[in-house]
C-alpha cells in the first residue's frame, strides 16, 4: 500500500521547513515568543478559577522568617512616610484616601500559603489583612474595570492584574505576616498579597490601587516578565 | 526544553524550600554551566520553555496515539512476561559474560525495557512540569507528587534519565552505524 507521507517525505519536509525559518531567526523568533505568549496567557486565564483556593499547608511548613527572601528595588530598604495613605481610584463610585487605621477596622482575613517566586523558589508564611474585593466593593468598582493597577513608594515598583484574580477571595492587602504587623522589609504599611500569582505580581509598599478597562504593565513586566504570571 | 529549564533552574540552583534545602543534593547553589543554558535570562528561558512546550506535549500525543493506534506498541513496549530473560541475557552479551546475543525479532528486551522507560521519563517530565507551572490551579498534579519543592526535584531528574537515555542512545549508535539507516527509514516490515 503507497502511503502518502513516508518517514523520510516528513524528515525531509522538516529540514526544508527549518532551513528557511532559520533564514530570519531573530524576528521570528520574536514573533512566534510573543504569539506563544498570547496563547499561554488563554491556557493560564481558562485554568484560572475565582472560587480555586490554595491549599494551606501545615503550620510545621512555615519558612523561618530570617529564610523567606525579601526583595525591593530601590537602593536601601524603603520606609513609610508618616502620613502614609492609600490612594484607590480609577473606576470607582466613591473613591478614597485611606489611613492603615480605617484600613485595619475592615473585616479581616488570613490564610496561611506557599509562595512561588519566579526563580523557582517556595516559602511559606501567614497573612493577614483585607480582602481587594471586600475594599472593590466598599469603593463601588465598576464592572467595566477589567485591571488592577497597584502602585508603591518603591522607587515606582508596580503592577496590573486582570479583575478575577484581583477579586479571589485569596487576594488581600496584606498589613500582617505571621500574626503580627508587617515588617519594613515585607512591604509595610500594606502590601498585595496573594497564592494565585508570582511574586514579583504582588506588590509591597502600595501608595495606591487604580480600577482601569486597560492594562498599565508592571516593573518586571515593562522589563520582558510574563505579564499574567498565574500560579 | 532542557537548555532553556536549566537556565530557569540557575535562578535559584538549589532544591528544597527555603529554610529547608535537601541534605541530599549535593550541587546546592551550584548553577549549571553556561554551555549548558538557553534563552539568555530567567524570563528568555521561561518564554521559551513554556513555548516548546506545548510542541513536546503535541509530538508525545501523536507519538502515542500512533504507538497505539497501528499496534506497533506490542513490538516496543517492555513486557516483563515476554521480554525479562532475553534482556538479562542481552545485557549479559554486552558485559561479555555470554558469547552470543540471544535471539530476537525486531528489537531485543534490553532495547524494549529502555524505550519505555525513555516514554515513561517523558510522561513523567510532563506532569512534574505542569506541577510546577500551576502549583495552585492545578494542585492535585502538585500534590500527587508530595508537593512543590519535590515536583521540581522530580522535574529535574527525568531530565538527568533522559539525558543519559540519549547519550546511551547515540554511543550505541556510534558503535553500529549501520542502524541509522533502519532508524530513519523504518526498516523492513516484518
């Protein structure tokens, strides 16, 4: 029986196909990195689920608290000023200044998670603090705000999330690590914490929350990072 | 995949949590070496790793899919009722403990036993891949393997197998040259 495509017809059609893509390497590399980029973004927002929580893993799991990394960019360790406020805006009914008092009266959360950095690393600690969508809906969010825009006092470290995982119930501004107030070195007042992105998403010393239709980019992201980073 | 994973892996080149690395590794913080690596940085090396990616998981499928569709799996796949003694035996032949190969048909039981381990470190490397990509929206895959830290121990190791899978391969070829021939055109149909 004459079969249409042989072994050999395959391997050949191959190395002709390889020989012509290599002609134009880099831009088509480029091109076919950022059309993988696109879809993978479609996989990782399909996988994402809004009522998914992590798993919280036992208190005997937890990473000493000198072994959990901390990371910051600006060239010494950035501390509040004293009339710190959180600025949230964009989309919103009723926008607002808040003091971490007003902040710390809201309905409290904690969950206890692991971390996943980019670098491949995992720690796990506990957190506390507001859950966004509780803030979202004491400022009114618009249902046509489809990102987040979070903003610091770090040398203009920031970030934007798609709304679903801004509103996971995991998702919190975060004003305690385990069971006591955040530290310096972990973002205090407040930081944006949560299981269901990368590290480098959840952003520390936040001055300012903005609900937008659009999306601003990000500090690791502006530099080439994967912009969605689920976990 | 491997260039680019090994780049990924010299982000943090140790295994285990933090606070917690694995007495048992013995390259802790010891970054693989350049030649070795692909994608240029931590986000280069991601972009291309979760990229190829999906073509690995393609070409495994259609691999599969044909393995078991045309039946050709009997001929391949390592069956320890059929194929124990003579790969013993065939492994004997190589150590030269035996003078003559035991007989065969297409292929012989070591030949067998090692190509299936090879899918096996494939399917493997998959899911301890996709453990590690989604620890949280795909934990159960995470959790099946004893967590995240050992998920990417795991990941890391089938690489090691298929790696020295490879170079087997291609020594053995090396030493009988004449079976490139057979390999890329399928050999006679018996």
């Amino acid at each position: 029986m004459a079969r249409l495509i042989t072994r050999r017809k395959l391997l050949l059609g191959l190395a002709a196909s390889t020989a012509l893509a290599g002609c134009d390497g880099g831009s088509a590399a480029k091109a076919f990195l950022a059309g993988m980029g696109r879809w993978n973004e479609r996989v990782d927002r399909l996988l994402f689920s809004e009522n998914r929580l992590a798993p919280e893993p036992p208190v005997s799991e937890l990473t000493p608290e000198t072994a959990f990394p901390s990371y910051f960019i600006s060239d010494s360790m950035p501390f509040a000023p004293d009339n710190w406020t959180l600025k949230v805006g964009g989309m919103v009914a009723r926008p607002a200044i808040l003091s971490l008092e007003q902040i710390k009266r809201m309905p409290q959360t904690g969950m206890r998670i692991r971390h996943h950095c980019v670098e491949g690393w995992s720690a796990v600690a506990a957190w506390h603090g507001l859950q966004l969508r509780e803030l979202a809906r004491m400022v009114g969010a618009s249902r046509d705000a489809q990102y987040v825009e979070f903003r610091s006092f770090d040398k203009g470290y920031y970030s934007t999330w798609d709304i679903e995982s801004s509103l996971h119930p995991q998702t919190l501004l975060a004003y305690g690590m385990n069971g006591r107030p955040l530290y310096p070195d972990h973002g205090a007042p407040i930081r944006l914490y949560s299981p269901v992105k990368l590290g480098y998403k959840c952003v520390k010393y936040l001055t300012e929350v903005n609900f937008l239709p659009t999306r601003t980019g990000g500090y690791w992201e502006d530099l080439g990072y994967d912009w969605y980073a689920g976990v | 995949m491997a260039g680019s994973g090994l780049q990924i892996l010299a982000a943090y080149p140790a295994l285990g949590p933090r606070g917690g690395l694995y007495s048992w590794y013995p390259f802790q913080n010891d970054a693989p070496p350049s030649w070795l690596r692909f994608g240029g940085w931590l986000a280069g090396a991601r972009h291309w790793h979760f990229a190829i990616a999906w073509f690995l998981i393609l070409n495994g499928l259609i691999y599969l899919i044909y393995m078991i569709a045309s039946g050709e799996w009997r001929r391949r796949v390592f069956i320890p009722t059929r194929d124990t003694s003579n790969a013993i035996a065939m492994f004997a032949y190589y150590l030269r403990i035996r003078k003559t190969p035991p007989p065969e048909d297409f292929y012989n039981g070591l030949q067998r036993m090692a190509y299936t381990s090879a899918i096996l470190f494939g399917l493997v490397v998959v899911f301890s891949g996709l453990a590690i990509y989604k620890p949280v929206q795909l934990h159960w895959i995470t959790a099946a393997f004893g967590g995240y830290d050992v998920a990417r121990v795991v990941h890391l190791s089938c690489l090691v197998l298929l790696a020295l899978f490879t170079v087997m391969h291609l020594v053995l070829v090396a030493l009988h040259p004449r079976t490139i021939v057979t390999m890329v055109t399928g050999g006679q149909r018996g």
